[in-house]
C-alpha cells in the first residue's frame, strides 16, 4: 500500500513538474513565477520518501526536461531538483531551518559552480564575453546618435564595470546563492505546510540578527586596506573585494531587517519596509542608508534600546 501511494504522488509530483516546467519555457509573463515553485516538488516528495525514490523522480523530471526544453534546460532541472531534494530530505529528518538554508544554499551554489564551469569548457564563453559582445553590437547601432567622445566614454564606463563584476564573481555567486534559498523558501514553505508536509516556523525577517562579528571583520578589512592598498590585479585585491562585497550585504540584510523590526514595532503598513526594501535596489542613497542601519545596530544594538525605552 505504502509503496503504491509512493508511486501514486511520484506521478502527480512529475505533473506538476511538467506544468511549471511548460509555464516557465512557454509563459513569457509567468515564466519568472514558474521558476520560483520548480523546486516545489522536489522538495514536498523528497520531505515524504526517501532519498532514492527521490532521485528517481529527479531523472524523471530530467528527461521530461529535456523533451519540453531541450538540453538548455537541463541544468534549471537538475539546479531546483538537487536544492528541492537536499532541503526536503533534511526537513523529513526534522532538521533546524538554519541548517536547511544553508545546505540548500551551498547545494545552489555548487550547481550554479558546476554548470558556469561546464559552459566555459563546453563552449569556450562566459558571461562576460557575451555581455561585451552585445553591448559593442548595441554600440555600433547606436554609434552615429552619439559622438566618439561619448562612446569612447561608455565604453570606459562598462570596462570598469565589467572588471569590477568579474574580480566579485566568486562574492556574486554567493550572495545570488544564498538569497536565492531565501526566497525559495519563504515562497515554497507556506505551500509545502498546506500539503501536509511538516515544517519548522520560519522566524519573520524583523527578528534576524547576525553575528556582530561581522561588524569587527567589516572595520578590519576596512582598516587593512588603508595600511595595504589593495591594487587591481593582485590576489589581496580579489581577496578584499569578495570578502569587502560579503560583508557589505551583510549588513545591509542587518539593516533592512531593523527597517522591518522598526515598522513592526511602530504598527506601520508591512508595505511600507518593502516599498524601503524594493526602492534601496535602484537608488543607492537608500542602500547606503540602510547599511549605515546595520552598522549602528551591530555596534550599539538599536533594538534592545528601543525595547528598553517606556
């Protein structure tokens, strides 16, 4: 009987699969929402059985992949099925949610390690060449709009940008991991629940507090590079701009969440904390802002005076 109910949602798993799936390859608009719930099956199943039916269903979903998609989309397939498998499988063993994020999040990262590799072998290109390859083509179509000193000034603009990009990868791929799983989870958690499957409460956003560490590491990298000026192109700079870039997102997530503790307290809107949160992307004021937040919070902890005050 167990087994037959196994295969039974080992079924309707691979259909739901498959509808998210044709959502996000044939749905232009609800392309961005179906890639955020592809985990979701992976992870209610591999939360209820264990790891080996789990994997069955993965190659399943493989090969549905690569039938609706073609081989281009194998790596979303196998990137949401490993993360959904290794987070279900650790909730059926009723592990902490702090471990499951973070397992969830270095799974992410290897897959998104694994696949940038595999594309640079394959194919000899990366990210950036095909960005530079666009933008110089968008250039030339442009080019006669615009006068030499204008382009040759643009082109300066991406260079620095696109070496800046390229010295924070390793910095990048972490963060986009790790506040991927985040989202992924706050969006895939509630669902999960509903279906039966049996979930730790996730703490709210308003209470997260990191270590203070951080602010000690912050001020001491800060601190190091004034005495050891960090050139381009030396390893102390790739190492003091991925750490640098760690650490700076750190404390922003410290300040937003005191953004959000502050309208908890004072019984604002919840829209109010993510208008702050969506607004601080594009307008670096607001971001800088809000890490100044973080760092005041870190080092004089803003909340507990808050809470102490009558």
């Amino acid at each position: 009987m167990e087994r037959t109910k196994m295969i039974t949602e080992g079924a309707l798993m691979s259909a739901l699969f498959t509808v998210l799936l044709l959502v996000t390859v044939y749905v232009p608009i609800l392309s961005i929402i179906g890639v955020l719930f592809l985990m979701l099956p992976f992870f209610i199943y591999s939360a209820k059985y264990k790891i080996v039916p789990a994997l069955i269903l993965l190659v399943g979903a493989v090969a549905i992949t690569f039938l609706i998609g073609g081989p281009f989309m194998l790596p979303a397939a196998l990137l949401y099925g490993t993360t959904g498998i290794v987070m279900g499988t650790m909730v059926r063993r009723k592990t902490d949610n702090w471990i499951i994020y973070m397992a969830g999040s270095l799974t992410l990262l290897l897959n998104v390690i694994a696949q940038y590799v595999i594309m640079v072998w394959l194919f000899d290109l990366t990210f950036f060449d095909e960005f530079r390859a666009t933008f110089e083509t968008t250039l030339n179509e442009i080019g006669p709009l615009l006068g030499s000193g204008d382009m040759d000034q643009m082109r300066e603009q991406v260079d620095i940008a696109m070496n800046y990009i390229s010295d924070i990868l390793p910095a990048l791929l972490i963060a986009t991991s790790f506040g991927m799983v985040f989202i992924l989870m706050m969006i895939n958690y509630p669902i999960a629940k509903r279906l039966g499957i049996q979930t730790k409460p996730v703490n709210p956003f308003h209470s997260v507090r990191l270590p203070r560490s951080i602010l000690w590491y912050y001020l001491l990298f800060m601190i190091s590079a004034l005495i050891a000026n960090p050139k381009e192109g030396t390893m102390w700079y790739d190492i003091y701009v991925n750490i640098m870039f760690i650490l700076q997102g750190c404390l922003y997530i410290q300040g937003l969440s005191f953004v959000f503790f502050f309208a908890h307290s004072k019984k604002w809107s919840k829209a109010i904390p993510i208008i702050i949160a969506i607004l601080s992307i594009p307008v670096i004021p607001v971001l800088y802002l809000i890490r100044l937040l973080g760092i005041i919070d870190l080092g004089f902890d803003l909340r507990q005076r808050m809470q102490k005050k009558p």
